[in-house]
C-alpha cells in the first residue's frame, strides 16, 4: 500500500493511502492510540480496521499523530491531533471530489477524536469507536451525536471501564434519529490481547449490515403545528 506523506497544520504527517478503484466510493479514516503511550498508525488493530474497510472498497487512509514516526510537530493533547485528523480528511476528499460519504473509526484516544471530528464534518456518515475512555476523556460534546455508530468494548477494561463506557453508551441511545450499537467482548482487556478476531468480527459484522442497508434508526417523528 502506498506510503504517503501529506500537509497538516504542524507540518507534514506520514500516512498509509489505499485508493479504491471506484471514483466515488466512500472514504474511511482509522485514528490510533495515544501518542505518548505508543500509539501509532501500525498498531495491529488499526491496521486491521484499515484492511476491513479496505477489501470493502473503501478510499481508505491512516495516519500518524503529530510526532509519531515521520509526522512533524509535536503532541498536543487532542486539540492538535483533531486538527491532524481534519486535514487528513481534507487531504483524501481533495484527491476523490466525487466520494460524498465517510466513515471515521478510532482506537482508544484515536476513538475521542474521531468523534470530535464526527461533529464538525456532516459527510461522516457512520463511526467506530474501539475502546474509547469516557472515564478520562470528555464527550460532552455529543449533543446531539450526529451519526449512528458502533461503540465496542472488552468488559475487562481497566484502563477504561465498562461501566463508564455503558454509561456513555446510554446517554447516546437515549438521542432520536441515531442509531448505536453497543457491543461488549467477553474477556477483552483494553489491549484486546487474544482477543483481536473477535473484535474484528464483531466490527465487521456491523460494517456488513450498515452497508446492505440495516440498523436504521426509527424516523423521528415530527410535530404536527
């Protein structure tokens, strides 16, 4: 897959690029773990997530944070990293003008700005969020959360807890016109150490159905003046 390198805001970011052969294919952006704590784009479940949507026939692209590999810049505690993660969207749509929809999925801190990106980018159509960490990350900021999703979890997560997790996830279902899905695996850590098909298969699952046209959420109903 072609190795590539492109303009963000603190310089240049190194990225991994598979075009799809249709011109209007959707585009799909996977977001990696923490920079400080030895996240990058070729941690085995963001490439996993690349090469899902990848044989899906999606433009698909990951990237390294500010400061991680090649990337220049230096760590910014999201801000910066939401930044990154908005030009290398800009980045794919200016090389496929024709694809109108996109998926975001993140791993970890990876999921925290995904969804930050969600929010200020209407094509994003569907999000994966692996292991975010509601324990330590504010997601306030999903109000109303614009797009149906899957959030997916082991329920032996130390670093972030299932029941700050469900927590999340029960606020968000509780929002009309979107639909989540929430899945939880048995055993998992936040690590998903021997426990990476099985996460992989519960993501590809949901991928599968959201393509062929299931998990519609219910139409809100509207008031009658």
């Amino acid at each position: 897959m072609p190795e590539i390198i492109f303009n963000g805001p603190a310089g240049r970011l190194e990225g991994r690029y598979q075009p799809s052969k249709q011109k209007s294919a959707p585009i799909a952006i996977i977001l990696h773990p923490h920079p400080q704590f030895g996240g990058t784009m070729n941690n085995q479940i963001v490439y996993q997530l690349f090469y899902m949507f990848q044989k899906r026939g999606f433009t698909t692209l990951r990237f390294n944070f500010r400061g991680i590999g090649r990337s220049q810049g230096e760590f910014d505690h999201g801000a910066g990293e939401l930044s990154d993660a908005a030009s290398a969207l800009d980045w794919v749509q200016s090389l496929h003008p024709d694809s109108k929809s996109c998926w975001v999925a993140g791993y970890s801190f990876g999921a925290w700005i995904g969804m930050q990106l969600l929010m200020r980018r209407p094509e994003i159509e569907g999000f994966m969020a692996v292991a975010p960490q509601p324990n330590i990350y504010d997601f306030s900021f999903l109000a109303p959360c614009p797009s149906s999703g899957l959030i997916i979890n082991g329920d032996s997560d130390r670093v972030a807890p299932e029941k700050d997790v469900n927590g999340l996830v029960e606020k968000l279902k509780a929002q009309k016109g979107i639909l989540i899905t929430h899945k939880t695996v048995p055993g998992a850590n936040h690590f998903f150490n021997g426990q990476v098909e099985t996460l992989m298969a519960e993501c590809e699952d949901y991928l599968d159905r959201r393509l062929n046209g299931e998990l519609v959420p219910e139409p809100v109903a509207k008031r009658i003046r």
